[in-house]
C-alpha cells in the first residue's frame, strides 16, 4: 500500500524562490507534487503571495497557511506522513513539532528521495 505524504513548505529560506533563497528547487517541489504527494505552503507571507508564487511556476497547491494553521492543515487532509520543512529553529521546527508534524532542514529535505526522480 503506498503512503500519503503530505509536504508542508515554507518559503523564505527553503524554496529557491525565497528570501533568501533556500535549498528547494521548484523543480524538486514539481517531482514531489508528481508523485501524488499533498503540497502546500505554510508560511509568514500572505496566503494569496503564498498560492501566486507556486502559481507563477505552474505548481497547483492543496493548501497555503500560516505557520500557526499547521494543525489545521492536519485535520483538513488525511496522511500517513505529515511533514514540515523549513529553516527557522524558533518557528518552522517549533510550530511543526507543536502540530504533531515531522520535521526537515531544507538541505535535509533537498537530499530527500520525495523530490527526486
């Protein structure tokens, strides 16, 4: 039976397209996203920045929250794997440890077998 993983993105820090940027191409998040995983973005910015950014690289999201929303990204979709991955010790890791998610570094994330082919 195949696992659904679910993958929760910051962005400043993580995605290529961040500031500053991070580890994460749109590429890796484009083979993610093709292997049928749930991709979203949980993020500082706005939510409409957060969906226009994805957008503008033709990356279709399930979901934009804030930081402080990742519990409800956790009742709204249904996974065997719950994970956040972002660069900030005081809040991405915080705030996916307090949603009861896992936890990845970008450089972690980027060597991780979900965004390669």
């Amino acid at each position: 039976m195949t696992k659904r993983i679910l993958i929760s993105l910051d962005i400043d820090g993580t995605l290529e397209v961040g500031d500053p940027p991070g580890d994460l191409t749109m590429e890796m998040v484009r083979i993610a996203k093709s292997k049928g995983y749930i991709i979203g973005t949980c993020s500082d910015r706005p939510l409409s920045t957060q969906r226009k950014i994805l957008t503008q690289y033709n990356i279709e999201i399930e979901f934009a929250v804030s930081k402080h929303m990742l519990p409800d990204v956790k009742e709204q979709f249904e996974a065997d794997v719950y994970c956040h991955i972002g660069d900030r010790d005081d809040l991405d890791r915080q705030y996916a440890i307090k949603a009861d998610f896992d936890f990845m570094w970008p450089d972690e994330a980027a060597a991780h077998h979900w965004f390669h082919k």
